[in-house]
C-alpha cells in the first residue's frame, strides 16, 4: 500500500473511504436536454469514469427552477432528474465509488432569460455587476428581488425536498453549496444583504437562513450524510468583497458547526492572490482547522505534493481536485504511480457532448502492485 497521505484510507462513524482524493464538484454544462437531466452515456459514465476517488461531489445541481443560473446545468428537483441521476449513482456504486451531490441555488447570479422574464431572487435588490452565462451567450447581470420571507421559507423546502430526492436518486449524501458567490455566501455578504430583518444586519441574522436550510435537509436525512461547503476569502467575483466582518462570519458558521454530526466541512483556499487584500485569510485550512472539530476537507490549486503535505500538517482530512479530475479520469492511479498528469482543455470544459468530458484516456502505464 502506498504511504502517501492521500492514499491512505479515511474511516469515521461518518465517512469510510477508500482513500482521501476527493472530486470536487465542477459545473460542466452537460445536462442538454430540456428537462436538465443528466444522463447515462454523458454524466453516468463521466462519474464512473472517475469513481477511483475516495469521494465523488457532483457538480452543482439546482434545488428548483428558481434555482438556475447557468446553461444545461442539471438539477434534482423533478422525478425526471431522480431517475436521471440514479442511473449515475449506480454506475459509480457498481465501480465501488461514493458520491455526493451538491446542492445549488445561484441566488442573483442569474438572468430573467432562465425565469420567465422574472427577476431572480436574492436577499436584497443589488445588482452583481457579474455577467450570467444564458442560452444566448454571456449577459449582463440584472437588479434581483429581494426575497420576501415567503420567498426564504419556500427556498428552505425546495433545499430539503432537494436532499429527499437525492436520497431516491441512490446517492450517499449531499453537500450544501454555500461558497463561491452563490445564494448562501451572498446571506452572509454584507456587501449583498443589506436587510433589517431577521435575516440581515449581524453575523447571527446572515447566517440565520444557512442554518433554517440545514435544518430542514437533517429532518430527512441523516446529519451524517449531509457535507456543505464555503469560500472564505472569496474576493472580487461575482460581486463578493471582503470587509472586517467577512472572516468573522465564517469563523462563527464553522464554529457553530461543531453542533451538528456533520459528514464534513469544505473549505476553499483563495482563488486569487489575496495577500494584499484588507481582512484576507490566505491559509484557510490553517487558520479553520483550530475552529472546527470534525473531518475537514480543504481544496483549490493542489496538486499531489501540496495534498500530502496539508494532510500530513494535519490542516486537513481530506483534499478535493477540480480540474485535475476532468482531464485524469484515473487521478488517484497516477498518484499511487507518480505518473505526470494529462492537460486539460479549458475550452471544452463547459461546451455539450463528449469530446473534452468523457474522450480523456486513462494513463498508459497501470497500477503495479
């Protein structure tokens, strides 16, 4: 057996992989067909391809219709999804895998082009000034609405019936995708909730609408079998900036954290150079690992030598790989053999079909034992 620290098993009440390689969730832009459903011959064999990884996380999948901000991305909202994404998850279980699906809600980062004509929702009318990627190419974002209290109690079912689906759809649990600009960082953004209500204004009200969703997901299923996931020092996209209250508000989530058997919490390092950023944190999973005691998954920009040495710090459990993934479908292989990696294709990481998703080939050289 290998004695990198990637490789090695990791085994709690709550998670038994086979090894801590995880994949990171990834919007590939895929689900082509009307009813945004993945399907057997693209996602089922994309997954299966890659399910050598301790841990699969599903690229972003909407909760609702309301949900969606981005071209063919699929959701898990509609009986046709569920059935869609089970052909996946038996194809990752029938290769030994575990995956997990993440759970989106794009919050102002949409276009009325994905509505109706209607605004997206958002907890206060900001507008991004971020560009949305629709049917017809890439738009300017619009002001959103804010949502009514109405509005954040509907969104708080759609997350939990969205977790009940996912448990249909034969997956291993969920990750709550509270990072990157999306729905739940722009609660916790100052800059993007202005509210006087409950839901707005201190750390606790920001967060309020977090916690509301995470406890409606663990009525339906086990805590052990929820992850979720956060950015935070996220600075610049998507209209996102940090200010003094910024690193404060995560400290105090993943703190809070600890009161909950979760599966894990994840983490993203910078994903820009922040060192000259007022109230940065540049070494998240060291500056969060004191803070939080459960199993810690940490990602962003590793590569092999950089995943050993954060595990073997002790900074971090787990570490997830993004783009590696999509071009090394047999990513924990040339690990264990210390192989070199295949290049990706950026422009292909986002358009429909197989080439550049499922036509990457393994390593000519096999694991030796």
């Amino acid at each position: 057996m290998s004695k990198q620290a990637l490789l090695q098993t990791y085994n709690t009440q709550k998670l038994n992989l086979k090894n801590r390689v995880i994949m990171a969730p990834m919007t590939r832009s895929r689900a082509i067909n009307d009813e945004r459903t993945p399907t057997d011959d693209l996602q089922g064999l994309y997954y299966e391809q890659r399910a050598s990884a301790g841990l699969i996380i599903t690229e972003g999948s909407q909760v609702s219709k309301e949900a969606v901000g981005y071209v063919n991305t699929p959701g898990i909202y509609s009986k046709e999804q569920i059935e869609g994404w089970k052909q996946v998850t038996e194809r990752v279980h029938a290769k030994e895998g575990k995956i997990f699906i993440q759970l989106w809600h794009v919050g102002r980062m949409s276009h009325p082009d994905f509505h109706n004509g209607n605004l997206p929702l958002a907890p206060s009318a900001i507008n991004p000034n971020a560009q949305s990627y629709t049917p017809d190419g890439f738009k300017e974002t619009v002001t959103p609405k804010e949502m009514t209290l109405e509005d954040i109690k509907r969104t708080v079912q759609d997350f939990k019936q969205a977790a009940k689906n996912a448990m249909e759809a034969g997956f291993d649990g969920v990750e709550i995708h509270s990072s990157n600009g999306y729905l739940f960082h722009q609660f916790f953004s100052k800059n993007a909730n202005t509210r006087t209500d409950a839901y707005g204004g201190t750390i606790e009200n920001r967060a309020r609408f977090f916690f509301e969703v995470l406890e409606a997901i663990k009525e339906v299923i086990p805590e052990q079998k929820i992850g979720t996931r956060f950015n935070p020092s996220l600075h610049g996209l998507f209209g996102i900036t940090l200010d003094e209250e910024t690193i404060p508000t995560f400290e105090y989530i993943i703190k809070k954290l600890n009161d909950y058997d979760l599966a894990y919490v994840h983490l993203s390092e910078p994903f820009t150079d922040v060192s000259d950023v007022p109230f940065a944190v540049t070494d998240i999973a060291k500056h969060f690992r004191p803070l939080y005691e459960g199993t810690l998954m940490i990602n962003a920009n590793f590569d092999q030598e950089k995943g050993n040495a954060v595990i073997e710090a002790g900074d971090a459990d787990l570490v997830a790989f993004g783009k590696p993934f999509i071009s090394n479908p047999d990513l924990v292989e040339r690990f264990e053999n210390n192989l070199d990696l295949a290049e990706w294709d950026e422009s292909t990481f986002y358009t429909p079909g197989k080439e550049g998703y499922i036509d990457y080939p393994k390593a000519k050289a096999q694991i030796t034992s």
